[in-house]
C-alpha cells in the first residue's frame, strides 16, 4: 500500500517529514509590544530560523523550550541580538516538544523584522551556523588623518572568528579593535585589539570568540597630519 500524507499518526507523511512546513513571520515590533509565537516542534529533529531587520534599531530573539504543552516548565532558552545589517541563519537542535520564539526590543520607534521559521528533520547537536561567507574584506582602505574606518561581519553568530591587519606603510599608526554592538549599535565590550605593525605590509592577526551580538571592526588612524592604508580582513569561523 502506498504511504499518502495523514497516513502516518503524527500527520507526518514522508513529503512532510523531508520538506517541513514553514513559517514567514513579518512583524512590527516596538518598545513594550513584542511578538512571541509558540510552536510544536514534537516530530522533528531541529529547526532553522532566519531573522533580518528590514527597518529600525535593533531587536532581540529569544527560544524558550519547554517541558509541557501549557508551556510553564522552562528548560532552556537562547537568545542573539541583532541590529542594522546583521543576520541571524541558525539551526537549532529541538530540546523539548515545546518552544517559544520572542522578538523583542528595547529601542524607541518601531523594529520592523521577517523571520522564517523552517522544522527540518535534519539531526545536529547544538546551534549551527549557515554562514560560510560571514567575511568582511577591504583592500586599499584608506583610513583619514585622525579618522577611522568601520567594517561589520554580514552574520550573528557564536564561534571562534580570526581577524588581519595589513598596513602598506610602516607608520605603525592604524589601530584595529574587533567588538559586539548592543541593540542600540553602542559598543557593547572589545572582543581583540592590536596595533599594525612598522614593518612595510607585515601584518597582524588575531584570534577571538564571537558572542551572539552584531561584530564589527573598528580601525583608527592616530595620526592626526594624514591618511594612512591597509588590508583587512576578518572572518567569523562558527562552530
């Protein structure tokens, strides 16, 4: 006999279990009013969820697991902030039956957010990041006199991330900081901090660890009389 969607007990046919059923979530979220959506996840092994902000400051998300269907018994929850060109691409292994997802801000003004939530019957062991390309690279990046250059990593995610500084001079004057941003884009704590060398195109790298905030890359000239270049590039190697 062939096996036809509603044949098995859980309502899973094969199509179902190898496809998942999807949810678009575009909201509009604000200081006070967030948006929680409650899911069953009893019959998959994870889910992926997709998270952009289209406009505003910043939000957070927040998966709470539960033991129970009247979801009152917390088993674990994670949580990333994102912000102004940063994405959140992450599969989730399923703790319990029962999760909550919350997006959820506490920045004045409206956070317009889409969200894909996905079930897949795709078995992992802990949180895991779709971002081969989470890099950020710019070559000939001229910083001005007592001025400084911004770079963002594309992806939120958690994991070791290793960064390079290439002056193209040997002024020793360009200071490069990696660190998270909070909701708001404020600085929320330096990840790694160095200075380029003096040596003509002898760089400097660092290695660091990634919390589940926006990364960005500060470089700053000291020298107040002229510009100065480099090469940099940093990349988010999550686990």
């Amino acid at each position: 006999m062939t096996a036809t969607l509603g044949d098995a007990p859980d309502w899973q046919g094969y199509s179902q279990w190898r496809a998942g059923q999807g949810t678009v979530i575009d909201e509009t979220i604000s200081l006070g009013n967030p948006y929680k959506s409650k899911v069953v996840v009893t019959n998959w092994a994870s889910f992926n969820l997709y998270a952009v902000l289209n406009s505003g400051t910043g939000f957070t998300i927040v998966v709470t697991w539960f033991n129970d269907a009247a979801y009152s018994e917390v088993v674990d929850t994670q949580s990333w902030v994102l912000a102004v060109s940063s994405v959140l691409n992450v599969t989730m292994p399923c703790l319990t039956p029962y999760a909550q997802i919350e997006f959820t801000t506490g920045e004045s003004g409206n956070q317009v957010i889409t969200a894909y939530f996905t079930p897949q019957n795709l078995a992992v062991t802990k949180a895991t990041y779709l971002t081969e390309n989470n890099t950020v690279s710019e070559g000939n990046l001229v910083v001005p006199a007592g001025g400084s250059k911004t770079l963002k990593l594309p992806y939120v995610t958690v994991g070791p991330a290793r960064l390079t500084l290439v002056p193209q001079d040997t002024s020793g004057s360009l200071r490069v900081v990696a660190y998270y941003s909070t909701e708001s884009g404020a600085t929320g704590g330096y990840l790694w901090a160095g200075y380029a060398p003096t040596t003509y195109e002898d760089g400097i790298t660092g290695e660091f660890f990634t919390p589940p905030y926006p990364v960005a890359v500060y470089i700053g000239n000291t020298d107040a009389t002229a510009t100065h270049e480099c090469w940099c590039y940093c990349q988010g190697l999550s686990q």
